[in-house]
C-alpha cells in the first residue's frame, strides 16, 4: 500500500468505480487500493484535506445572504443547483460558519461564480499534485 500518491489513481481512472461529476469533493483526491483475501478495496487518504487561499479574485466571487438557519447542502442546492458543492462554500466561509455544517439565518457567505467552478476545481487538483506526490 502508498499513500505517496505514486500508485493511486484518481477515480475516473479506475476501470469498474464510478465516474465522479466535477463537483463532487473526493474527485480532488487519488483513490489507492489494497488487496485482502483476493478483492480489492479502494480508499482515499482521509489525511488529505483542501484549503482555500485568502487572495481569491473578488470577481470569482459573490455573496449569499442565508434566509434561515440552513444546512450547507442546502445551501450548495440554493447557490449552484447540487448539493454536492457544499465544500466550497464552507471552505470559502470557515471563519463565519465555524466548526458546523449548518449555516445561520442572516449569515453572508461567500460563493465561487457557478461558472467559474471548474476552473476552481482544476487548479485545485493541479496545486495538489508535486512531483507525483498528491497531497
């Protein structure tokens, strides 16, 4: 086993696994497998994690007024459509939201343009990736 990244794969790259839509967080990461009593399981490396820089280009971004206390799915769906990018609003929103999912009524989040995700989401995984390391 090699968390090193030099085995893993990514999951679109895994012949039988799923593929994953772009905003979907475990897409970031490489998925690596271990082999035990002739199957194969696959798993991420739950050390990895993703911070978000301070300097995002103001005009990447927007602001959400939460009209009631909120799950950040919720939220993600209100925004963006999904659930599934309930990350990037409680990355972008850390120090308002605190340690919880939830969001309180008359917060202001901050939210990447829904157009300009996957921009986000490739140099993400491009900044995650040195010298055939993964982050």
């Amino acid at each position: 086993m090699s968390l090193t990244g030099k085995t893993g794969k990514y999951q679109d790259e895994v012949p039988g696994l799923p593929g994953l839509p772009v905003n979907r967080y475990e897409r970031i990461f490489k998925v690596y497998t271990e082999k035990n009593n002739g199957k194969e399981f696959y798993f991420y490396n739950i050390l990895n994690k993703i911070e978000m820089p301070s300097n995002i280009d103001s005009s990447l971004l927007e602001t959400y007024t939460v009209k009631g206390n909120e799950a950040l799915t919720t939220t993600s769906y209100n925004i963006y459509g999904d659930i599934h990018s309930w990350w990037i609003i409680y990355l972008l929103n850390k120090e308002t939201i605190g340690n919880s999912f939830f969001a309180k009524g008359g917060q202001e989040l901050s939210y990447i343009l829904p157009e300009m995700r996957g921009v986000l989401y490739q140099q993400m995984t491009d900044a995650t990736v040195f010298s055939n390391k993964h982050f």
